[in-house]
C-alpha cells in the first residue's frame, strides 16, 4: 500500500451519504481504500458494496443480518469478514489501519462509534449531526483528547467551515455571526392550517435534495436544521445568539459567516452532497466531486427569507434546547427520533411532531452527563416520555 492511500471507514454505507461517498472514492482509487463498510439491515446493497469495493470488514446491525451477509459473501467467495453489532462498530472505527472515519450512520446509533473514532485520533468525516446533538461537550471533549481531526459533512457546516478562518482561534474575535441556510423543504409555502393533512410520502418529496426518508422529514418540519444549530454551537464555538438561519430556496449557497467588518463569504456549489463529502475526504486539498459546477448564466435569481415560526414551529426549540441544562439536546434529539418514527408509521400527524418534542422536553431536565452511559441514560428517558407523548395523542 503506498503512503499516500488512505485507508477508510464508511459507518452507514447503504444510506445516501454513504453511497455519495462511496462514489467520490471509486474515482480516486489512487487515493483511497475502503477498510470497512457498515450498515444496519441493507442485506443486498451491503453485498454489492463488498463485490465492489473489497472491504477487509463488513458490520451488520443485528447477528440475523450478519448471518445473511456471511452466507451470501461465502458463496461469492469474498475475501471480507462479517461482523455484528456495537462493539464491531466501534472496532472498524478505531482500528489502527483506519485514516478516516465517515460518520453517517442516522441517529443516535451513530454516537458510540463516532466517539471510537474520535478517541483513536481518526480524521472523522462527521455526517451524523447527532453525534455533536446527543454528545455535545463529552464528544468534543473526546475529539481534543484524541487528537481528533473533525471536520463537518453537512453541506451547510462544510460551508461555514470553508467559509471560516483558518486559525479556529480567531473565530470568536474575527467572526460576528454565523448564517445557516435552508430550503424550507416541500412546505415551504403551504398553508400552516393543512399541515394535518400531510402525508409521510408528500414529507419525503424534498425539493432540492435525495435524502434518507427520516432526515427528510426532518428538512420537512425544519427540525434539521434547529439540529444543525446545536451542532454548529459545538463545532465552532460561537454562541447560540450568534448563529442564524435564513431560509434559501434554491439551496445554492450552502451557509454563509458574517465578519466583525461587516464582510460575508459564502460558499455556493450544486445540492449535490458529493462536494462536501469530496472536501471532508481530500482536506486540505481539493479533489473532482463527480458534482456539476454552477453556471452563473442559467442560475436565476437568489432569494432568501424569515423563516415563520408558524409552520416551522420546531426550529426555535434549537435555542431554548440550548439554554436549558447540559443534555436537554439530547432530549430534542431522542424525543424527535421518535415522533418521526411515529409519523412515518402513519401512527402520528406531521404537525404533531412539534407537540411531542416540545413535551418531552417540558418533561425532562436532566442531569449532567458525565459518559456516554449516562447519555445513553439520557437518550432512554425521553425516548420513552416522548412514547407517552405519541400514545396520548394518538388514543
């Protein structure tokens, strides 16, 4: 193997940003070699995955899956071991042939294996937000403590980063504000009176982005992007009331920093999440993406607006999540999993996603965390309080 290939973890390969990633690395074979593939029940992409990319592991969810994969990977002769469950995850993340992390498994699953990674001193490729969310000052902590170089995939906080100082140092002394963009997803201009009326399929129809179907709810209520604030305060310091969204429906440029001089840059690109993924890999270089380049000629115009409070209630729950004690985003964040969840089983109505978030974290102030296990501890308490919310709505 030469010095310059890296050598690569891809955790939730079958998801979006783990095909989007694959791609970058099948264009730079000179480049990179993927040492580990994981996902959770995709039994069939995950073995085309292997049969392309050669993994020296491969990581199932669940033991029944793994067995699955094992058996089909035998048969095709495959020179890739089959691994199961947490602690494999974990494994993969902090093996010492590992360079690189991609962090994209959805949710809080994702958190144990991110936290390996940033413990071992890996370049983490962060695409789960929940990661910074859940774990919050003890994930941040880990990644100083490992030596961890962090770098975000969110195409909105790819853009503040490449938009940023590049001493972090000067951030909170050279930098008045960040900007976060949003499209405002399919309801964008809806009527917040029939929001009733929406169904998981219409929530999953974003107009910009393909998108798993539970982060594509997420953009639908905005509750990604409420994410996506709690992640930016913990990724670049600065405090919540220095952090903005704006909503940006063309989705072009992907986040923006004001400067103390009145200054603002911005990146822009395509919505293609290969641009991101393509910069998290390549940092401090620049590598081909596979995304088409803009063409300012045929782009039209760029507007922005307030985002309304009325149809996207659940944004504002980012600052008060924030100014509540040490582990309230991690309520949010479990409480949110869980309505999503009810909704896209047709258990709950999309407009009462908000009314279960904002009950389990009326219901919930919880103690400090001091390890993973008790944000575990954490992450339990409001799965079930927001099951309580979801059953009471529903009766």
């Amino acid at each position: 193997m030469s010095a310059s290939l890296q050598s690569i973890t891809v955790l939730g390969s079958t998801g979006s940003i783990g095909t989007n990633t694959l791609d970058v690395i099948a264009r730079h074979p000179d480049r990179y070699r993927v040492f580990a593939l994981t996902a959770a029940t995709q039994v069939e992409t995950m073995l085309a995955q292997c049969q392309a990319f050669a993994p020296s592991y491969a990581v199932m969810a669940s033991e029944p899956h793994a067995r699955q994969l094992a058996e089909r990977v035998r048969a095709l002769g495959l020179p890739v071991q089959v691994l199961a469950g947490e602690q494999a995850l974990c494994d993969v993340s902090a093996d010492p042939a590992v360079d690189a992390v991609m962090a994209a498994i959805v949710g809080a699953a994702g958190l144990a294996p991110s936290l390996a990674a940033a413990r071992a001193g890996k370049k983490l490729l962060l695409a789960n937000k929940e990661a910074l969310v859940v774990g919050g000052d003890l994930f941040m902590q880990a990644v100083q403590a490992g030596g961890a170089t962090l770098l975000p995939i969110d195409s909105e906080h790819s853009a503040v980063f490449q938009s940023l100082p590049e001493d972090p140092a000067t951030w909170d002394r050279r930098v008045r504000k960040i900007v976060l963009t949003a499209s405002g997803g399919p309801f964008r201009t809806r009527d917040p009176a029939t929001l009733a009326e929406v169904t998981p399929q219409q929530a999953c129809a974003h107009p910009n982005w393909v998108m798993g179907r539970k982060i594509s709810v997420d953009s639908a209520t905005m509750m990604n992007k409420a994410l996506e604030v709690i992640e930016a305060r913990y990724l670049f310091g600065l405090p919540p009331e220095r952090i903005e969204v704006v909503i940006h429906p063309q989705s072009v440029i992907h986040s923006m920093v004001e400067y103390t001089d009145g200054s603002m840059v911005a990146q822009l690109g395509t919505p293609d999440m290969r641009v991101p993924i393509a910069y998290g890999l390549a940092w401090p270089e620049r590598i081909a993406s596979g995304a088409a380049g803009l063409d300012f000629t045929r782009l039209g115009a760029l507007t922005f607006e307030q985002p309304d409070d009325l149809r996207f209630p659940g944004l504002r729950l980012a600052w008060d999540a924030l100014a509540g004690p040490t582990g309230t985003t991690a309520v949010l964040n479990a409480a949110n999993e869980v309505a999503v969840a009810a909704f896209l089983a047709e258990r709950l109505r999309f407009d009462q996603i908000h009314a279960v978030n904002h009950a389990t974290l009326a219901a919930l102030s919880p103690s400090k965390p001091q390890s993973l296990d008790d944000l575990l501890d954490i992450d339990a308490q409001a799965r079930a309080l927001a099951d309580a919310a979801v059953a009471r709505l529903t009766r």
